[in-house]
C-alpha cells in the first residue's frame, strides 16, 4: 500500500464529496443543471472557490455563510468527510484492482443518497437508475462467487422488503425496497440479509439513544435510508468476516 495514494483517495473522494452534497441537494429539487456555480440557500451569493475546500472551508467560515451569516448545514462538511475516510478506507482494503472501482461507486451512491435522505426523506429513482447499470457491469467484471450471486441477491433482497413493507404497513418505503434491489447485486442474497439486520439494529440503537436524549419524539419521521447504507457499507467492507465469525461462534 502506498501512503501517497491513500492520501489521494482521501482528497478525491472529499472533493467528490462536495460535488456529491450539490447532487444530493440540487436532484430532489429538480435544479440539477439549473444554475452551475455553488451558492447559498439563504442568500444567493455565489460561493467563491476558496470557500469551497472540503472541510476546511466549513471550519474557516466558522460554520456559517460568508455573506449572510447564515449558519451552514453540518451535513455538507460531514458529508465530504465521509465520503474521503472512506474513499481512502477502500483503497486501504482492496489496493488497486478492479474491484475497488465497485467500492469507490458504492461509496459515491452512499454519500448522494444520505445526502437526499436526510435532506427530503427521499431516495430518488433517478440516483438508483444511474447507479444501478454501473453496478451490473462491475459485477460482469468482478462476478461474486458464485456468478448468479448477484442475481439471487436482488431476488431476495425484493422479496424480503416486500414483505416488510406489507406486513409493517408503511414502516419502510419504495425507495428502501429499490435501494435494497440494487444493494442485493452488489453484495448478493446472504450480504443483503445481513445489511438488512445491521441497519436494523443500528437504526433501533440510534433511535432509542435519540429518543433517550430527546432529540427526537415518537411521532417524528425519521429517514432509514443512513442505516441501510451504514449497513450496506459494513457488509460490503467486513460481511465475511462477520458471517464466519457468526457462524463459527454458534454452530
């Protein structure tokens, strides 16, 4: 592993990390290819470029617009710092081969939809469609094992939200049934259980801390979006070794 490239991938995937909160924000919106400058919601002011360093600029700035003092959302800062730890954690796990292509696009669908998510409570189609073909093709090039995996994946991963959804009575949404179709191809039938129960054990460990702290009450909606893609991303980085751990500790 070479440390000059970690620290690419950290930079790359924080400077993806700002274009991603801009598709995260702009696409739900519908004013993806409306304006091409960055600007305030509050204001209008076009940002300037030296105040749209990931990161960085959100700790200079104080946490607040440069123009109108309005303070800025956490979620951008923390979005670009997500997405570079991650980016370089990819890099850290699988080196250079084909396959960390498959993490660093799962990384970039992740980050877009927590985005939408916590923003709108939203996954929009239109992330999953253009995701969802590049995924095909990478597991064409790096089929799982064995090759129908995939397929299977989907099949359940379609099958199980379904269900939820029908017998929950709305406690899960369309999107988290597509975001699990395409989640199943990339990590496959037994990836898509276990990202089904990480996410819902994180969820309700959160939740429960939350609502603990009064953060939340019971009747407020919350996205489970985040989970699922924590879930997703724990899955696809360790689900292995979580799997054999499982199985070796209790048969």
């Amino acid at each position: 592993m070479s440390i000059f490239l970690l620290i690419y991938f950290i930079i790359l995937g924080a400077v993806l990390g700002s274009f991603y909160n801009v598709v995260g924000m702009r696409v739900p919106e519908k004013k993806m290819f409306q304006s091409e400058r960055s600007y305030c919601p509050n204001c209008k002011h076009q940002i300037k470029a030296y105040d749209l360093i990931p990161v960085i600029s959100y700790i200079v700035l104080g946490g607040k617009c440069r123009h109108c003092k309005q303070r800025i959302s956490p979620l951008y800062p923390f979005t670009e710092l997500a997405a570079g730890l991650l980016f370089g954690y990819s890099y850290f796990v699988i080196g250079l081969q084909w396959e960390l292509v498959t993490a660093l696009i799962l990384v970039s669908m992740s980050a877009i939809l927590f985005v939408t998510d916590m923003r709108f409570m939203l996954i929009p189609n239109k992330i999953l469609l253009f995701f969802l073909p590049l995924f095909i093709i990478l597991r064409i090039i790096t089929p799982l094992e064995p090759w129908w995996d995939s397929i299977v994946g989907a099949i359940v991963a379609f099958v199980l939200l379904f269900l939820v959804i029908l017998f929950s009575r709305g406690g899960m949404g369309g999107g988290d049934l597509k975001l699990f179709v395409v989640l199943g191809v990339i990590l496959g039938w037994k990836g898509v259980l276990l990202t089904f129960f990480l996410s819902s054990v994180i969820g309700a460990v959160i939740s429960l801390v939350l609502l603990s702290a009064k953060i939340l009450n019971r009747k407020q909606a919350i996205p489970f979006g985040p989970y699922i893609l924590l879930g997703a991303l724990i899955t696809y980085f360790h689900g292995d070794q979580l799997i054999g751990w499982y199985i070796n500790s209790f048969f």
